[in-house]
C-alpha cells in the first residue's frame, strides 16, 4: 500500500494536521489538512498514493508536547474540529503553529512518521521518520513552503476516516 501514516508512539493521544502539495491553493501551493486522532499505539493513514519525491509537512501535539517546526501557518484553536484549508487560509478560532518539513526520497512509496517522547530507537530509515517533542523555546523563524516541483497523484485521507 502506498500512503503517509502517521504513528502514536507515546502514552497520550495525539492531534496531528499535515500539508500536501495542492495545485489548487494560491499562492502557497499546500493543503493542510487534520486533525487526526491517534490514540497511543496506533497508526492513522493520513495520504493514500505514493508519497516519493514529495515534501509534506506536519505538526502535532498533545495535552503536554508539541511536534512542531519554522513552516508557520494558522490551524484551528480547538483540536475537536475538522478542517482542510490552503496553506494560507485562517478562520477567527486559529492560531500559529510551525509545521515540520518531511522531504521523502523519490524510491519511497510509503513512509511513516513516528512521533515519541524519548530517543529510544531513535533511528530513522529510509521509510521511517521518528519525531521527537520540540524544545520549549521557540526559534522566531518564519518560514514558508517552496513551490512544489510537480504534483503527485494521490490524495489526503479525510480525518473521518477509519483507514
């Protein structure tokens, strides 16, 4: 199965929105999509195609960390609704967060980001990114997507689903 999963390796459920490159949306071209409900130990398909060649950004959090990075963007402020918004899209209960940036090399056709708490089997591979919490302070760089080369074929996983 090619996909982007995301998978909850900690004790606390997770509430994670990704972006995917989206020829739709202007002039940042990123959907971002979420909030997805992981419960701890689960795996949640978040993109259904292949994912190789493509970067993807995510960001998630729970009642006491966060997985973010410098790709800022406004996601909404309660982690109970839906929503799938172009990167540059906000509503009045938003707020700012920095997405991390996930580059995934072109042989890959399926990948998975990990998100723990500690650096146990901290290794990553090829098809496999394991996220750690982001440090308390905040870095102050904003940073926006590059256009995408090309669009691959594919398409988010609606945050419904079971799959």
């Amino acid at each position: 199965m090619m996909s982007l999963f995301f998978t909850n390796n900690t004790s606390n459920t997770i509430y994670a929105a990704y972006a995917y490159p989206s020829s739709d949306c202007h002039p940042t071209n990123y959907s971002k999509m979420g909030w997805y409900r992981i419960e701890p130990g689960d795996t949640r398909e978040v993109w259904s195609g292949s994912v190789g060649g493509t970067t993807f950004y995510y960001y998630a959090e729970d009642h006491s960390n966060s997985w973010r990075g410098t790709y800022r963007t406004r996601l909404p402020r309660s982690t109970s609704s839906d929503f799938h918004w172009c990167w540059n899209y906000s509503s009045g209960s938003s707020r700012q967060v920095g997405m991390r940036r996930l580059s995934i090399d072109s042989s890959v056709d399926s990948y998975t980001v990990e998100f723990g708490r500690t650096s146990q089997s901290l290794l990553s591979t090829k098809t496999t990114h394991k996220a750690l919490p982001s440090k308390s302070e905040d870095s102050g760089i904003r940073r926006i997507p590059r256009r995408p080369a090309r669009f691959k074929k594919g398409t988010p996983v609606p945050v419904k689903s079971k799959r």
